[in-house]
C-alpha cells in the first residue's frame, strides 16, 4: 500500500472492526454505512471514504456484508493472526500491562519480560521468566519478537528503544513520558496516561476544550 | 486564554515539564531553549515558540531559570494543586489504574470507585469503597470530582458518559474502544492501549510508519 493513510483513518478502522465484532455477535448479516456512521458518530460518507481506501466492500442498497467486512478490516488491521510482544520495565505500569487480558484476546502476546532490577530477573510474572535487559537485543532477535512494548523510566528510554531497534524490531508502544527517536522505517506509538490527565487539567483550569479527533 | 492551543503544545509542554524537573534535581539552575530542545529532539526554535504562548519567560543569552519555568509550567497545566478523580469501571484496566501510582504522584488522586457488579459494591480497593453506579451523578456532586476516569465495556461507555456530563464534570478520560459523544464545553480524551498496538500491526502489515507526533 503506498497511499499515505492517516493516524485517524487507522485508528477508526479499529473503530469499525470493533462495531462490526458486536453486529456479528448480535447476528446482524448486513449493515449500511449510515448505520455503521451511527454507531461512531461519524457521517455516513466519512465511513465510505474510509472503507474506499482498502479496495470496494459494499453493495448499493444493500450495504456491507458485517462477517466479510469484519474478517477484511482484521486482515487489514494485521489481526488476523498472532503477535509475539516483549515488555521491557516490569515497574508500575508494566505490571499492570501484564495482567491486562484484552491484549492477548486480540492476538498480542506477550511472551517475553526484560528488567534490569536483579530482584526481578529470574522471577516469574503470569508464567514468563523475567529476562536481564542485558541479553535484550539477543532475545528479541532468538525470539522473533515483532512488536516491543517500552515501560521504563524516561532518563532510560532512548537508550533500550536504541537496542531494540538494533535487534530489528519495527513496532514500538513507548509509555515513557520522552520523545524518542527511531529510524524512519520503525513505526513508534506513545502512550502516556498521565500525560493525557495532564491535558484534562490544562483544559478545565484554562477552559479549553479541543477533542481528541478519532 | 482565548488562543486556540494545539492538542501537540499542550503535550509538547508537560514533556517540557518533565524535563524541568529532571533539571532541577540535576540542581541545574538555567537551561537554554537549545538544551531544553535537544532533550526533547525538538528546534529551539519550537521550544520558544511554545513557551511564548504563555508569557514571555527567558532571558536572551541566559536561557531559562529551570526553577522559575517549571513552577510557571506546573501552573499552566493545572497540575500546582491536587485533582478529585473517580474511576468507573473495575474490571481489567480499572483495577491497574487504581495500582498505578504515578497518578496521585502527579496530584491527580483517585479518591471514588464505581462498579454495576453487586460483587464489587462495597469492597475496598487500594483504601476505597466501590460505590454503586446507580449513585454515580449524586456522588460525583456530593464529592466535587473534577475529572473522570471511564474504564467500562464499549457497549455502555455513552450512557455512563451521559451521567458525567450530567454531574457537572468537564473532564473525561475514556478507556473504552469507541467515539463519544459529548457537548462542546466538556474535555473528552480517550486512551486505548489495544488500539495503539492495532495501529503497529497495521504499520508492520503494511509497512507503514507514521509517526505520532508529539
């Protein structure tokens, strides 16, 4: 695909993919754009700009098919298969990111744990040894790790995403509050919960109110 | 202020923040918005002007008083005081966020708990009793919250969000995998940590990097 597609094209395309899990489930065969449109607050032509981008899925009239769309939108998406994920930073949040199930439902697992802390190394968090970061790069590369999940201090940060993009990872999800720098063909999300309370605290004191646009 | 604020100044201060704080107990006195700049891998250029936004605050040739910026900084995103948040939702993620620390340690104080599952009506996590959602726009009054944290499935976030609003909150972080509606005056983030990883299989599938700028 060499059409530049937006962050928020991508990110309703989840939106979607997660309307038309429940239709399934709810045994709805066909659904129109409007309805879809509907169900995201978004308009009905947003949707068919959006779907238009990855070749024509539905009928005039008709609408779309909800199991052959769905299973087209997972192929799409990349989750139509199984994710190998390591987590590097056994901390606050990444001991809470271990434990939350939703990733693994959706095809991202989690099969490898990295620390630096001596107490931790050895240890076993949810069946999976703690691994020392030192042999990092090593076993990201033995282990065919694809997708790395970054949850280390940020006076650290640039130094493991350094590592983990010399072991070849493409795909970084950084909870570390620091921008990093990655190479132009390694794809880096940020996630940062505090930084987003910081936001909604900007917001209500300077009584500013732009909406994150999905 | 009456200036629109762009959702990348507002984080691209708290990273400012940050930094600041990790200057000062470095004990470093001033910092120039070239350093501040090459912390963040932006131009100083950029760091000026988004700090002229607010004031004018350095001094040419001698940088920036780290101490002096960062207690400016900390008033600008509200986070000089402490924040009533309650959490809705104890399941996966909400349980987490309970445990995760950084939160209070930034002001933002988890001080209610909401549930529907008359199993968790009344037990105590971290300190706090679950309250009963039916109780949820008199309690949020009763208690002043100021921001929300909405960890619920999908299929119920609008109707929990609709009782926010209706409490008098303007500020919402949502967990939850959809688009919600709320009126212009309300501060609506969203946080979706399996849409973030939805987004790195896409970029890997596709071999598309775009990066999320900050």
């Amino acid at each position: 695909m060499k059409k530049r597609i937006s962050e928020s094209t991508i990110h309703r395309l989840s939106l979607y993919y997660r309307a038309l899990s429940l239709l399934e489930k709810e045994n709805v065969v066909t659904v129109s754009s409007k309805e879809l449109a509907k169900r995201e607050k978004l308009t009905p032509a947003q949707v068919r700009k959006d779907l238009s981008f990855f070749g024509s899925f539905g009928t005039r009239g008709l609408g779309y098919q909800v199991a052959e769309l769905r299973s087209r939108m997972s192929h799409i998406l990349g989750i139509n298969r199984d994710w190998r994920v390591a987590l590097i930073g056994i901390g606050n949040i990444g001991s809470a990111l271990v434990s939350y199930k939703e990733f693994a439902r959706q095809g991202f697992h989690i099969v490898k744990l990295f620390d630096n802390d001596q107490r931790k190394i050895g240890s076993n968090h949810k069946g999976i040894v703690v691994s020392d970061i030192k042999d990092l790069e090593k076993e990201l590369k033995e282990d065919n790790i694809e997708i790395v999940i970054v949850a280390v201090p940020a006076t650290v940060a640039q130094y493991i995403v350094d590592d983990v993009v010399a072991a070849g990872v493409k795909a970084i999800l950084n909870f570390a509050p620091i921008n990093l720098r990655v190479p132009p063909e390694v794809c880096l999300r940020n996630e940062n919960m505090s930084m987003e309370l910081e936001y909604l605290s900007f917001a209500v004191v300077n009584n500013h109110t732009p909406k994150k646009v999905i």
